[in-house]
C-alpha cells in the first residue's frame, strides 16, 4: 500500500484505555494509533473486549481510565453488531443517512412527498418539497441516491423500499454497512460486516474496500480471508493486553507464534532461576547480609511472578454412533416455499466421510433444505431418504434452543451438576470450563452473552448428545478464530457425516470434502450444483465451467453465421477447434454435454499422445491423493498447532494446491476417459 495512504499524524490515538465489568478487567492500559489509510484487523477471543474497545474508539462508550483523542474535522463511522434505525425509514432512506445533510434534506423531500399523498396542507407541503428538493441539489444533486441503491443492491438487498422496521436483522446490518460505506469517512470502525452476507458478497465487499474505499479502517472480523486479503497490521486482544504484528491473518499467526515461543522461553528461565535460587536459599544460614538478602528477594520476585496463563481453546468433542449403509438420499428433489421452486430436479447421496459445505445468496433455499432433510419441510418431488441408522445432531442459525432468561448452567444442564460427555460422567462446572465459561460466566443469563458465548452455550449443548450425522446452520457466525479451528479440526477428526451451512470460505477450505451450491445463470435461472472439493477449488471449476459455456455459445453462434466471432479482446475466436469438451465440475453429471439446452457437439477422438498421458494419469492420480491424504493428516493433527503453529498457513495452502491438483488431475481423466470410448 502507497506509503501516502498510511504516514503522517495519527486520525485517532488512544492511550491508557482501562474497562471492568464486575471482576472481569477487558482493557488494562491499551495503546492505539491509527493512522490515515491505514488497514487494522482486530482480532481476539470472544468475550476478550473487542466491540468493547470499537465503541470506546468511536466515544460510544467511556473507559474506567485513558483516554481517546480525535484529530479536528476527522470523520468516523462505527458500523455495531446490532444496528439502530428509525423503523419508518426505507432501506434506501437509512442508508442516504450516511451522507449527513445531503441525507437530511432527502428525508425532508421525501418526507413532504408522502405527506402531500396522504392529503395534506398542500400549500405548505408544496413549499416544504421544494426548499427540500433545491437543498438537495445544492449539496450534490440526485446522483448519491443512485449509488446508494448500486451498494444496497450489491448486498444483495431486494427491498430497496422496505421499511426498516420490517426487515431481517440480517437485512439491517448490511443496510448499516451501506450506510456506512456510502457517507466515504476518513476513519472506519466495522465491527463484523462479514455476518449474513454470503461468500459472493463478501468477495465484493474485499474488492471495495481494496480497490474503492480510500479512508482507514480497523476491521473486527473472524472472516480469515478477509483478514489476509485486506488489512496490513492485525492486533489482537488478549487477556487485556494488546499485540500489534505486521500483516494479515497468516502474518498474525507467525507472529503470535514468535511471541509464545518467546513466552515459553521466559518462563523456562524463570523456573531454573527460581530453582537455583531455591536450592541456594536451602544450602545457606539465614540471610543476613545485604546481598544475600538481595537474593532472596529476587527469588522471591520470580516465584511471585507466576507462570504466564495459557491460552485455552474450547474443547469439542461429541460422541458418534454407527452409521448403516444408507445415510441421507435425494432423488430428483424437487423443493417449493410459498409457491417459489427454491431447489429443481436435486440428486445427492451422502456417503461415509462426506463433509458437504452448502453455500449460496441469502434466500437462495439452503436452510429450507437443511429443514426438509430434518423432515420439518415436505419435499414437492421425488424422494429424499433417511437411514434408519442415521442419527442427526443439528446446530440452528438462530440458536432456538437457547433460553435467554437462564444462566449458561441451566440451559446446558438444566437441573443437574452433571452431564455425560463423550460417553464419560463429568461435572457440568468441569466441562463447561473446557468449553472457556469460567465459573463467573457460567451462572450468567445467557441473554447477557456476546453472539460468540451464545453459540458456544450451543455447541456445549449438542456436544452431550451422540450422532452420525451433523448439520451446522452457521456455525461459524459470531465464533473466534480459536473456537473455530476446535471446531474445523472436531469434524475434520470425526467419524460422521457433515452438512455445513456457512459463508465461510477459509472454514470451507478447511472442512469441506464436497459443496452443494445455489448459483443463478446469466439468464436468471436458479440451479444447484454439486462441487468436489472446498472452496477454492470450487472456485476454479466455476470459472473453468463459465469459460466453457462461453466458448460453446461462441460455436453456436459460428455454425449459425459461419463467421468467427470477436472476443472481448478483439481477437477472432471460432470456439474450441477440436470440437471436446472438459469436465467442468467436480460433479461427474456436470459436463456441458449433460446439462439441459447444452450444445451437441462431437467429441474427437484420442491422439497418440493423449493415449500415453490417460495411460499414465492413473499413477498420477494415485501419488496425488497421497500427497493429499498426508497432508490432511498433517492439519488435523493437534501436535501441529502445537509445535509447528508457524507452518500452519503454509500447510493450508498446500494442501488447497494437493486438492485442486488431485481435481485436476480427475478431471482431466474423465475428459480423456469419455473420448477413450469414440469409435
């Protein structure tokens, strides 16, 4: 980033920031400098004081000590987890809103407008409208309005002209992001924008804020890929105390990794000073003289001093039962709601070892198919089957069944001190320790806990149960990095079948064996689609599968014409000359030739040398899956994160390069296989 963007005299500084609640210190003493066009990702575990420490930035909030200051005419927007807005106004009218009298005075034109509809004083009205309407041109026309229905509907916002009152609050959050990105500031507190929007979205959002959005930023996001892709210093909270590393997400991860090495370090010496020390003081009469009591002391300081405290990450665990031969089968599903066909014609079976991310636009159907799987939704047509020995453990988007007026111990364990856990009798108090809810936290009503604590108060419920099969509606809303990777490597670990809800693409990447994804074609039709693999690699068939199609309407328009056509580049391209077509998804029924209104075109036969490279693929293909099995085996291992936290990222992404390699290579063989057999 431009040096420019990022020198000179800070926006905001804060300096000695302290906050308690009750015994629980969040904030002791915290430094903050942030500079112009500077990119800040804060991270930390949930409950740790991050929206804290955003609303103590943005003077929403007063801290016990310290102190924030603001340079003059420096203009700030704090987007909150739980934004407000006047029920009465439009989306569109709450997002104008960020663009401070301009918004004001399209409120007031508005505003008179509905009142002259509704009948009133139109002499007045009139003249209201008016003063409205040249105010409005005055501060920069009609042109802001536009592009706050372009940013909404980029958002994936339809009801432009909804009332605010009416809408998710899912749909009011991205409304307040809009809201937020529209009013330009020279400093931006976004606490969570990544919540409820899907991944598509999400890659816009990086896009904006990379590419468009020119003012400084401290981001609170679990979003990893987000957190690598845009910020270029990441400071975590830990324990009150505030970490400052140089880059994203995988520079945070080295740097943290440093740091707890160096950790490990100091207490190492500090316990063989305080054994020598110990051993000396044994040895010695009663210390009399002054250095001999300046000895004593400085054992004294370094047993006092205490070992540093470890950080905890949750301790997941659930009980499997056997799985039969049939887990979960669709049959040319057909699923409809209110009248709407949300999914068409779906055929899936899910098999031992499957670990299926659903991703897709929100409101696309996905939690209307996890429902239909539970059997809360009756299919339209076709079949979908259930094993008798299928037994499903479900964690909703919603957190249902949770009960807010009830502490943590009772909705976990409602009645009793203990519960049976991963076939153990274990202590509720123990167990939920082992899950972060210190005994203070653990008699806390749960209405009173951030979003994080709420699904873990959820996980920690449907950790007691036993399944084969897990359906997760969002799991990783509101989670912190370290919950999650418990999470990831749990069902990475476990022996059932997985169905995961979720926008997020590094989890996906992580977890996924296989995607079910809800698209929408350029021509505006809905479909599902099934994808091997995780993200990334759906990522490269999707682009790999619109290039083909672009490439066959290009034939069809050559053999109407018999005239090349002209490519975006101005290059004549007559579409593929050796007339083949590739496996352009993961899924073997996926290919152009399979798919409704696709073109017929001939498949040519095999040339030598692709004879000799199909003869060859099966050894590749073979070596490949190893490279990948091993490692796999190597990011679910725990001995990993824990003496090799450094090569994390770097073990991530090659193992993303094993998998696409492996799909590449399938791919490849499936060509070459279905020309193998022209005659």
């Amino acid at each position: 980033m431009e040096e420019g963007r990022r020198g000179g005299v800070p926006l905001l500084t804060a300096k000695g920031l302290t906050r308690q609640y009750g015994s629980q210190v969040v904030l002791a003493g915290v430094d903050l400098h942030i500079r112009r066009g500077e990119r800040i990702g804060l991270v930390g575990n949930n409950g740790s004081g991050k929206s804290t420490l955003a609303r103590i930035l943005a003077q929403r909030e007063e801290p016990d000590a310290g102190q924030v200051a603001q340079r003059r005419e420096t203009r700030l927007v704090y987007l909150e987890q739980e934004p407000r807005f006047d029920p009465e106004l439009t989306a569109t009218q709450a997002a104008l809103l960020g663009l401070g009298p301009w918004g004001a005075a399209l409120a007031r034109y508005h505003a008179a407008c509905h009142a002259l509809e509704a009948g009133g004083d139109s002499t007045t009205l009139l003249t209201a409208q008016a003063e409205a309407a040249s105010e409005v041109e005055r501060l920069g026309g009609w042109e802001p309005a536009r592009q706050a229905e372009s940013l909404l509907s980029a958002f994936g916002l339809e009801r432009l002209e909804g009332l605010m009152g009416q809408l998710s609050g899912g749909e009011r959050r991205r409304v307040a992001l809009a809201q937020a990105l529209l009013s330009a500031p020279d400093l931006a507190i976004l606490d969570e924008p990544t919540n409820h929007l899907d991944a598509d979205t999400i890659e816009w959002l990086e896009r904006y804020l990379l590419e468009q959005y020119r003012g400084a930023l401290l981001l609170i996001t679990h979003d990893r890929y987000v957190l690598d892709r845009v910020v270029e210093r990441t400071v975590e909270l830990d324990q009150g105390q505030l970490y400052s590393y140089a880059g994203g997400f995988s520079a945070y991860l080295e740097g943290k990794a440093e740091r707890q090495a160096l950790t490990a370090r100091a207490e190492s010496n500090r316990q063989n000073l305080l054994r020598r020390e110990l051993e000396w003081l044994r040895r010695q009469p009663k210390a009399r003289g002054g250095k001999q009591k300046a000895r004593a002391s400085r054992a004294e300081a370094a047993r006092d001093a205490g070992p540093p405290q470890e950080e905890r990450r949750a301790d997941l665990k659930l009980s499997t039962t056997r799985l039969g031969s049939r887990v979960i089968d669709l049959d040319d599903v057909t699923l409809e709601v209110g009248g709407r066909a949300l999914v068409q014609g779906l055929s899936l079976k899910l098999t031992r070892g499957m670990r299926l991310g659903i991703i897709g636009p929100n409101g696309a159907g996905k939690t209307s198919l996890v429902r239909a799987i539970l059997g809360e939704l009756p299919v339209s047509a076709g079949t979908l089957r259930v094993g008798d020995n299928t037994r499903i453990a479900y964690f909703d988007q919603a957190r249902s069944g949770l009960e807010d007026e009830k502490s943590v111990l009772e909705n976990v364990a409602p009645g009793s001190d203990w519960v049976d856990w991963n076939g153990n009798r274990v202590s509720v108090y123990s167990y939920l320790e082992r899950l972060l809810f210190p005994p203070d936290r653990q008699r806390t009503p749960v209405g009173a806990l951030s979003g994080g604590e709420r699904a873990r108060v959820a996980l920690a419920k449907l950790m007691l149960g036993e399944a084969n099969v897990l359906i997760l509606d969002e799991p990783t809303n509101d989670l912190d990095i370290t919950t999650l990777a418990s999470l990831e490597e749990l069902l990475v670990e476990l022996r059932a079948v997985t169905l995961v809800v979720t926008h997020d693409r590094y989890f996906l990447d992580r977890v996924a064996t296989d995607l079910l994804v809800f698209e929408q074609e350029p021509s505006g039709e809905r479909v599902v689609r099934h994808y091997v693999g995780g993200y990334t690699t759906y990522q490269r068939l999707r682009r790999e599968r619109r290039a083909e199609e672009s490439r066959a309407e290009e034939g069809q328009q050559l053999s109407k014409t018999g005239k090349p056509t002209t490519g975006a580049s101005g290059v004549a391209r007559a579409g593929d000359s050796e007339g083949t077509v590739g496996a352009v998804s993961a899924s073997k029924s996926d290919n152009l030739s399979d798919q409704p209104g696709a073109p017929a075109l001939a498949l040519k036969k095999l040339t030598y040398a692709e004879r000799k490279e199909l003869d060859g693929l099966g050894a590749l293909i073979e070596a490949a899956e190893a490279a990948e099995a091993a490692l796999k085996a190597e990011v679910a291992d725990p001995e990993t994160y824990k003496s090799r936290a450094a090569e994390v990222p770097e073990l991530t992404m090659r193992l993303a390069a094993a998998t696409a390699e492996v799909e590449r290579l399938m791919a490849r063989w499936e060509e070459l296989e279905t020309r193998a057999s022209v005659r």
